[in-house]
C-alpha cells in the first residue's frame, strides 16, 4: 500500500494498524487507568516530532506540567528538549481556564475547541494528544451536546489536516470504549488498551477496534510498559483461539 501514513513510531503498535495511522484522522485512545493511555499517547507525539518532522501539541486538563516531564523523563523521553525546540507544545494543568470551568454552570466548551483550533493553526501543527476528553464531555450538559462538541471537535482537527488522539478514560472491568458510550461513534478510528486479570496479575492488551477506511490488525495483542514505554508485539494474541 502506497497510501501515506502517519507512523507512531511506537514499537510493533504500526504493524496492527496497516503501516500507521490514516492522516487527518481523529482517533481514540480508550483504557483504564494505569494502562499506558498518556505513555502511549505522548510516544506519539515524540516519535513525530522527533522522527517524522511533525509538531505535536500535548494538552493534559489535569496534570502539570513540571509533573509531565518528570513522569516522561522516567520512559527517557525528554519532553523539555524538544518543547524548547518549538518541536513540541505541551500545555498542563488548565486551558482556556479550565478550572474555573470546570465549577461553573453552562460553562462554554467551545470556547476551549476555538482555542486549540488556534494553537494548531498558529504552530502549524500535524499531532495534536487531548489527554483526556473525559473533562470535555463532563462540561456537556446532555449526550447531544456532547456528541456535537466532540464533533466540532474532531471536524475542525481535520479540516487542519492535524492527526489527532483522543485519550478516552473507562471504568475497571468492563469493555466499554468511553465513559458516555457516544465518543467512539464520532471517531474515525478507536484503539482499545485492557488490562486482562489472570489470576494475581493483570495482562495487558491492545486492539485496533475501527479504523474507518483502513484494514488493520483485528485480535488482542499483547502489550508492555518497558523503561522505554510501550511496546506492543504484534505477533502474540492474549487467547488461544478455540
Ligand atoms: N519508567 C517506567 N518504567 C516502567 N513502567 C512505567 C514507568 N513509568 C510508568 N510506568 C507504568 O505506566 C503506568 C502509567 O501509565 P500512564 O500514565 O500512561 O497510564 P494512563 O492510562 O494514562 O493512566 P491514567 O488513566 O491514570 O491517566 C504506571 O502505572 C506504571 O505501571
Ligand atoms: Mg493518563
């Protein structure tokens, strides 16, 4: 396949998904917590600005920055280097005053679109991570509000012709994709993060679950957060097949 692809350059994750993501695509990126969601996400980000030439935008809504860093560091990714290069923008903590939102009745979620919209515009930015959209949502009133917000969204990322993923947080123990069951339908494509219980240990599990105009990798594979980050290999599916 000639078809350009936007690599996330995370070990063996390319494979499954048929030489990379689709560009100007919006993806979503669902797990419960610890799964390796924001690890995964800002390996991403890194190998494009890194590898690629492509400039990322990492938005966390809740974690500080000096925090993100010192977490990234851990995984040898050193997110400082490259946000000093103008290779990489991160924002933490709040946007567009989210925490003022965050407590405020009828608080305005597009107001926080336009202003990603603006960053991505201004820095010409190719990968944008929303860690997480959960925060997003929550600010909705109701589901059809929600599921025009995330439109809006997910349609001015690719009118910018920007390749995003959407961090998606859900409970333990279930195979839900998102906390409100609309965000999966709004994306184009939607990889799944579970951590499988096997007695006393949790197995760790990555599938592609839609890649809308692509084939892709369909079974459960198996995954691990190394002192280099996620790697996923490819070739070993979590059950035998019966
Ligand atoms: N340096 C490291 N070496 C090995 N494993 C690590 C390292 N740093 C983090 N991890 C593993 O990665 C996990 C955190 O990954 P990450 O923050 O990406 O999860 P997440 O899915 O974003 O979680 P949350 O939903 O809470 O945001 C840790 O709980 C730990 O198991
Ligand atoms: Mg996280």
């Amino acid at each position: 396949m000639n078809e350009k692809r936007v690599k996330t350059g995370v070990i063996g994750l390319d494979k499954l998904l048929n030489g990379g993501l689709l560009p100007g695509r919006s993806i979503l990126l669902s797990g419960p917590c610890g799964s390796g969601k924001s690890i995964l996400a800002v390996q991403f980000l890194y190998n494009g600005a890194t590898k690629f030439k492509e400039k990322g935008l990492y938005i966390n809504l809740e974690e500080e920055k000096h925090r993100i860093f010192g977490n990234m560091q851990t995984l040898g990714l050193n997110l400082e280097r490259l946000e000093k290069k103008n290779d990489l923008m991160i924002i933490g903590g709040q946007i567009a005053g989210i925490d003022d939102y965050m407590y405020k009745v009828g608080a305005d979620v597009n107001h926080i679109i336009e202003e990603i919209e603006e960053l991505v515009k201004q820095n010409k930015v190719k990968r944008v991570v929303i860690d997480s959209i959960n925060l997003l949502t929550m600010l909705c009133k109701d589901n059809i509000e929600k599921r025009k917000v995330l439109t809006r969204l997910t349609h001015r990322l690719n009118n910018l012709d920007c390749t995003s993923i959407l961090i998606s947080e859900v409970k333990e123990n279930t195979t839900n994709l998102s906390r409100f069951g609309i965000e999966e339908f709004v994306v184009d494509g939607v990889i799944g993060l579970y951590l499988l219980r096997n007695g006393d240990r949790f197995i760790p599990g990555i599938v592609v679950r839609k890649m809308r105009g692509s084939d892709h990798d369909k079974s459960i594979r198996l995954y691990k957060i190394t002192k280099r980050g996620i790697e996923v290999y490819p070739n070993e599916t979590l059950f035998t097949e019966i």
